[in-house]
C-alpha cells in the first residue's frame, strides 16, 4: 500500500517559481520598450525640476525669514574648517619653534630614588 504523498512546501515553492518566471518575462517586455525609456525620462526631469523648485523656494523662504540657506551653512561650515587648519598649523610653528616639544617631555630631574622596602619597616616586630 504506497501512498502518493505531496509536499505543500514543494507545490508552494513550484507556484512561487513559476509566478516569479512569468512576472520577469512580462516586465522585461514592458521595461525593454521605448515608449517605457522615455517615461522614465520625462519623470526624471519632472523629478529634478521639481527639486530644484523646491530647493528655490525654500531658499527665498529662508531669505524672507533672515535664515541662513543651506548653502550659507556649508560655505560657513567650509570657512570654520579653514579657520581650524590655520589655527593648528599656527600651533604646531609656534611648537616647533620654542621647543616647547622637547621641553615637556624633559620636565625635570630624572626619578631615580626609590621608596624604602618594606623589609625595615617590619624589624619592630
């Protein structure tokens, strides 16, 4: 008495399998046209001009309100960082030229006394 058994996993699998085949072939004849190449180009311009509308915008708002604009705060961000860099070279001259470096690391007399072992403290006993 042999019984015909299925998997429901392995039917699911096939089904998803063969869904997933017939979904890639109607696509890539849908993607591979034309008429779906300049569709995806007219949304991409429609997309940028629409950023840039908006980024205006938002730029003259921002100038109604006396706000700094997003680029105003890159350029100031890009200044700072200059400022920065001028300064820590600055320091490092000013390092380099009073020794100040080699000054600090030799910043007294050598420390060769030892503290008293504690052998000697133990003799009272």
């Amino acid at each position: 008495m042999t019984q015909n058994k299925t998997d429901p996993a392995d039917a699911f699998r096939k089904l998803v399998t063969e869904w997933e085949r017939g979904f890639d072939k109607l696509a890539n004849r849908f993607m591979g046209t034309d008429e779906f190449s300049r569709s995806m180009n007219k949304m991409q311009s429609m997309q940028l001009s629409m950023q840039k509308a908006f980024s205006e915008s938002m730029a003259n708002q921002l100038s109604a309100f006396n706000l700094p604009s997003r680029d105003d705060v890159l350029r100031l961000g890009e200044s700072v960082r200059a400022v920065e860099d001028r300064v820590a070279h600055i320091e490092e001259m000013l390092i380099t030229l009073t020794g100040a470096g080699s000054a600090a690391k030799a910043k007294g007399p050598p420390r060769t006394k030892q503290p008293p072992s504690l052998e000697g403290a133990n003799s009272d006993e």
